[in-house]
C-alpha cells in the first residue's frame, strides 16, 4: 500500500523544484529586468560610468597585487638559482595572472637570504595575494570575479607547492 501525504523524497523535491525557480527568474538580463522601465538614459550611463571605474580599480590593485608576487618569484630565483626549475611555472602562471589583470610593471618585494627562508616569505605572499583576490570577489563584476576566483584558486595551489618545497628545502 502506498503512503499518502507528504514524504521527504516529495518536499525536498518541491523545495529543489522551487529553488531552481527562483535561480531561473532571478538569472534573466533581458531589457526591463530587475530595473525601473521608467529611468533616464544618463542615471544609466552614470550607473555604468561608475561600474567601469570601480571594475578598473578592482583591477588595477588586484594586478599590483600579482606583481609584487611576481617580483618576490624573481628575486628568489635570482638568489637562489637551484630553485628556478621548481619555481619557474609558477612564476610564470603568476605572470599571465598580472598580464590577464592589466600589463604594468610592480616593484618587488625584499625577501629573506637563505633559501628556506625566501620560500616560506613567497608561500606567506601567496597566501596574501590569494586573500586580496578572494576579498576583491565581493564588489567585482561578475566576469571579472571569475577571474580573481581562479587566480585566488592558483595561489592557494602555489601556496601548498611552495610549502612543500621549503620543508625539502630546509631538510
């Protein structure tokens, strides 16, 4: 005999069902969606003037940020020859990071002496750079969080890499 009334299966069913509605209204751009019909063409077009310059500061800080990492790569493997097999692709996915963000040229970091020690700064200023770009996330537009998310997702890679070859560094 089959049981009659609302089952679990059947309410996370309909709640999915309804979830899924609301993601596929909310998802829609077209012309008149979510915005007044009745606005003017210039609250418009300062509206968009203001996103194109807060999207160019996002940007602008977030490729400082990939820079400066990128010149602690450079100074380490300048100091350090021997890890240059090792940190060369990263340094070089760092580098189409900035160059995806804006092409300009950063100042790099000072770093420590010792080999270990320059490793564990480059993992600490990974670490910081993922966070910047994971921060940026909250007021970038939506192409551009895609970006940052996937750079943010890289330097936590290079974080655990770097780790990694400080421990066999300094054992």
């Amino acid at each position: 005999m089959r049981r009659t009334g609302t089952t679990r299966r059947g309410a996370f069913t309909a709640t999915g069902a309804l979830a899924l509605g609301a993601v596929l209204a909310g998802c829609g751009d077209g012309p008149g969606h979510g915005k007044d019909s009745g606005r003017s063409g210039a609250a418009t077009a300062a509206e968009q003037a203001s996103a194109a310059r807060a999207e160019k500061r996002i940007r602008a800080a977030a490729a400082r940020t990939s820079l400066e990492l990128l010149g602690g790569y450079e100074q380490v493997i300048r100091t350090h020859p021997a890890t240059a097999a090792g940190l060369s692709p990263l340094r070089d996915a760092v580098r189409a990071h900035a160059e995806a963000l804006a092409p300009a040229g950063g100042r790099p970091p000072a770093l420590p002496r010792s080999r270990a020690a320059g490793l564990k700064e480059l993992a600490a200023a990974e670490r910081r750079a993922a966070d910047a770009h994971l921060a940026a996330l909250m007021e970038a537009p939506p192409e551009l969080a895609r970006l940052l998310a996937s750079i943010a997702a890289a330097g936590a890679a290079h974080v655990y890499l770097l780790t990694e070859l400080a421990k066999e560094t300094s054992s």
